[in-house]
C-alpha cells in the first residue's frame, strides 16, 4: 500500500502531542507480550524519545518499531534500559527464540 502526497502532508502536519498521545495511549500497551508501563514518549518536531524500562533487551527494538509506524513520526529515539540481557549473555535462552519469530 503507498501513502499519497495527501497523506504525507497531513501526518507531516500532526501535532507533537497527538502523537505522544497516540504512542502512549494506544500504541505502547498495545504491544504484546512486552510490558510498557514503564516506558515514557516525549515528541519534537515529530522525533520521538523513548525513555524507560523494560524486561528484556530483545523487546527494545520491537518497542522502537511500533513506534515508528505511528503517522508523524519521523524518528525514534530508542534510550529504553533493560533488566535482562537475552541478546548477548543469553542467547540460546528458548524466551530469546520465542520473541524473534
């Protein structure tokens, strides 16, 4: 599906608190499996900064991609902190295997 010139513009018009919101509200506690009630957007000029906490190291960039599907946003800043690492000290972790697929 490609997004008209229309679309373009409207979203490039979106305010930086209705995206907030939209990322808040809906997008992050609709994420699965992953528990965001610790994670926090800010929005500038469409740039949003995540900052917060979450369980393991592998819901980091899934988080970060949700995001970036909102209309309006043009960048995200992923300074999201992680309990667990199950990237690089446990990657033969069968929870690892289960969130990649």
């Amino acid at each position: 599906m490609s997004t008209t010139s229309q679309e373009r513009a409207t979203a490039a018009h979106r305010s930086d608190e209705d995206i907030r919101a939209e990322v808040q509200d809906r997008v992050l506690p609709g994420i699965e499996d992953v528990d965001t009630r610790l994670v926090r957007a800010a929005v500038d000029d469409g740039v949003v900064l995540l900052v917060g906490r979450l369980d393991w190291d592998s819901q980091a960039p899934v988080v970060g991609r949700a995001v970036a599907e909102v209309s309006g946003v043009r960048e995200v800043r992923n300074r999201l902190r992680c309990t667990w690492d199950d990237v690089t000290r446990f990657p033969w972790h069968p929870r690892l295997r289960r969130v990649r697929r």
